[in-house]
C-alpha cells in the first residue's frame, strides 16, 4: 500500500503547518538558513523526513515536542533525538523510546532508538537567522514548553495555549492518558510569563488549528484561570461526562462573552498542594 502523505499549508513566509492525518496536533515546520525545526510531530503516521525535505531541501530538521501527550509526540520515532523537556519523562531512561500508544500501520518508515535531549527555560535553538527560545510553561502537562520565535515574532503555544476550536485541557487523568500533577495557579502564573514577553510577539499558533491567535485570546485564558481560582467561574457545560473513576469534570467559559475556547478542570487541580 502506498503511503499516505502529508499535505501542507504555509501560515507565513518560513513557517508551515503539516496535516492530512486524523487526529493530530499542528506540526509546524520552520526553517532557518541551516537548519528547520519540527515543532511536534502528531501521530506519525506519514514520512515526516520526506514532508519537510519538500519544504526545506537539505536542511537538518531539529525536532522538538512542546508536550509528551501522543497526538504530538507518537511520531518522535522517526527521529534519532528530539528535544523535550525533563518533566515530559520524569520516570523514564532518557534512552527510552517514545511507546506508540496505539496500533498504526507505519510501513517502511525509519525506526530510531530515539533519544531524548533535555530543554530548560532559555535554551535556545538557532537555526540560522531564526531563533527559537525555549519558555516553560507548566499547566496542560508539567512538561509543557512554548518557543518563541523573534524574527517571526510568534509563539508557539502548544496545548498550553490551545486554539479557537480546541479546549485547555486541565486534568488530572483520564483512564487514557495523564494530563496534569501542576495546578490552575501554576497555569495562570505560565500564561503571566508569556503574557510578560507580549513585546517580542504579535500571535499565537496553538497546539490544533493552525491559525494565528491574537493577543486578547491570551488575555481570555488569563480571565478564565484567574475566575476558576477565585471561585467566580460557574460550570458552561454541566453535562460533561466525568471519567469512570474520576473527579467530575468542568467545562468553564467566561458568563456571556464569545470566548473561542473553554477550560476544561477539576476541582482537584485548581490550587497548588501545600
Ligand atoms: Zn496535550
């Protein structure tokens, strides 16, 4: 069977986004002079090599996941190391592979031993007249990293910073994945920071939905996170199923205003454990 292959939509001069698979994150692609990063790489279920080689020819591609969740991490086999950071793998070998959490047909695509390679707040990836700088950003997950990009003066987000169309997820588990041990303070305090570097940027590109996110998007989050702290937010959507097992969870919109995207929590996760 031949393989299926990526499609991909530039979102600015140097930046694109990878897509044509179901269910995963935005794979962003920027290129450099030397070298492109791959930012996340979704399930990996295409020939990620080959997607970016028809965007940038012979370019070494730096890979790097802002989170370990599957859909942005699951094709980190196809690479021999891929940047991460230490809170991502907090019980793992560095050595480790990444587990594919599901079956997917990966045909003759490359298989590496993938190692991987700690970031920390203020590293820096220079790819050649762009730069990407690493800002942590606990929440989503403890591992959760944005990368600011000056030259294109944009930030990539993650699924700290979601999208229009997809939620903030603030969970504590659900039976299929683990999502967050921080707090909703610790996220309001990394959406602060970002928020602090607001000169350096003009938008958001999130984690899904590849389209640029304006500034007032970020303050919506703050808004969100500081009504879920002081006991103001009131559940948008009561109904939401809870997990077996699982504390209730609730869905929070700001009261009346179009907000784009909501907060998904539970209660257990609002303050931070003393
Ligand atoms: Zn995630």
């Amino acid at each position: 069977m031949k393989q299926k292959e990526y499609q991909s939509k530039q979102i600015m001069p140097g930046i694109w986004v990878l897509y044509g698979f179901s269910e995963e994150c935005c794979i962003y692609v920027v290129e450099g002079e030397r070298k492109v990063a791959l930012i996340d790489n979704g399930m990996g279920t295409g020939d990620l090599h080959r997607a970016v080689e028809k965007l940038a020819p012979g370019k070494p591609i730096v890979a790097i996941n802002t989170h370990c969740h599957f859909d942005h991490s699951a094709g980190n086999f196809q690479f021999p190391e891929v940047y991460m950071h230490p809170a991502c793998y907090p019980d793992q070998d560095e050595t480790e592979s990444t587990p594919c959490p599901r079956e997917v047909e990966y045909e003759d695509l490359p298989r590496y031993d993938t190692k991987r390679i700690p970031v920390h707040e203020g590293d820096v990836f220079d790819l050649g007249g762009v730069t990407l700088e690493v800002v942590e950003t606990p929440g989503h997950t403890p591992g959760c990293i944005c990368l600011l990009d000056r030259t294109h003066r944009v930030l990539f987000g993650g699924d700290m910073i979601g999208s229009n169309a997809h939620n903030i997820w603030m969970l504590r588990s659900l039976p299929w994945v683990t999502f967050s041990t921080v707090s909703m303070e610790c996220y309001l305090r990394s959406l602060r920071k970002v928020e602090k570097l607001g000169d350096a940027y003009d938008g958001f590109l999130g984690g899904h939905d590849a389209c640029v996110l304006g500034k007032e998007y970020l303050t919506e989050l703050i808004r969100m996170a500081e009504s879920i702290i002081d006991g103001t937010a009131k559940p948008y959507h009561p109904e939401m199923p809870s997990p077996p097992g699982q504390p209730p969870v609730v869905c929070w919109k700001l009261d009346g205003e179009n907000v784009p995207t909501a907060i998904l929590y539970q209660d257990e996760v609002i303050f931070d454990r003393k």
